[in-house]
C-alpha cells in the first residue's frame, strides 16, 4: 500500500473512532511544526495498525485504554475512554479493563483512571 492509500485508510479509521469533530479539531489545529506528526499518526496508527484484520476495533480500544494507563497519559485515555462507544465498547467493559490495569499497572494509576472515567461518563450523561 502506498503511503497516500494508508493516509486515507487511516483518515476512515481514524473519522470512525474519534469521531469527525475530534478529527477536524486535530486538523484545524495543525502548525508547521505538528502537520508531519498528524501525518504519520494517520498513515500508521490508523492506516496501518487499526485497519489490521488480526483484531476488531473494539478489542484495540480495550488495548489502547489499558495502554494508556500502563502509560500514565491521561489526555489520551480521556480521549479513548470518549471514543470507545464508536468500536461497541461498554462502559462495563471498560471498567473491568480497569480492574486489570489495578493488577498489571499498578493501584494509583488505576484509581486515576477510574476518577477520569466516572468523570467522562458523568458529563456524556448529563448532555444525553
């Protein structure tokens, strides 16, 4: 696959998982020095690794939140604890990845992530 051929697999993947708004936020936002960066994220973490057969979509997200927490990076899972509803995740599911994540990852960073998320699910339902 060519690398203009990956960019717009990854653009589809990336739109069906983020969400459009997500997606025209990043793009709109671009500068001279993260244009190149927002390339390479779509043409390889969406157009290579999520367009994979090997696993469904929803299965990488519990992956990704996991990883995530594993990771410490907050603004990200934020981002894919929002997203996850788009692969069929439930709210269920994500908090027994977080159960794990209190084994493998550790206590403090599960309690993080169960505070952001109870915070996240809060707001969806308020705007519902």
């Amino acid at each position: 696959m060519k690398d203009e051929e990956r960019y717009e697999a990854g653009m589809q993947v990336r739109r069906a998982v983020l969400g459009d708004a997500h997606v025209e936020r990043s793009l709109e936002h671009r500068t001279d020095l993260t244009h190149e960066f927002q390339e390479l994220i779509t043409r390889y973490a969406w157009g290579e690794i999520w367009t994979r057969e090997g696993l469904p979509r929803h299965t990488r997200s519990l992956l990704t939140i996991a990883m995530m927490v594993a990771l410490n990076r907050s603004e990200e899972l934020a981002l894919h604890l929002r997203s996850a509803k788009n692969n069929g995740v439930t709210r269920e599911e994500i908090k027994e990845v977080l159960m794990q994540t209190a084994i493998y990852c550790g206590v403090p960073a599960a309690n993080s992530a169960f505070h952001l998320a109870d915070r996240i699910f809060r707001e969806e339902d308020a705007q519902a």
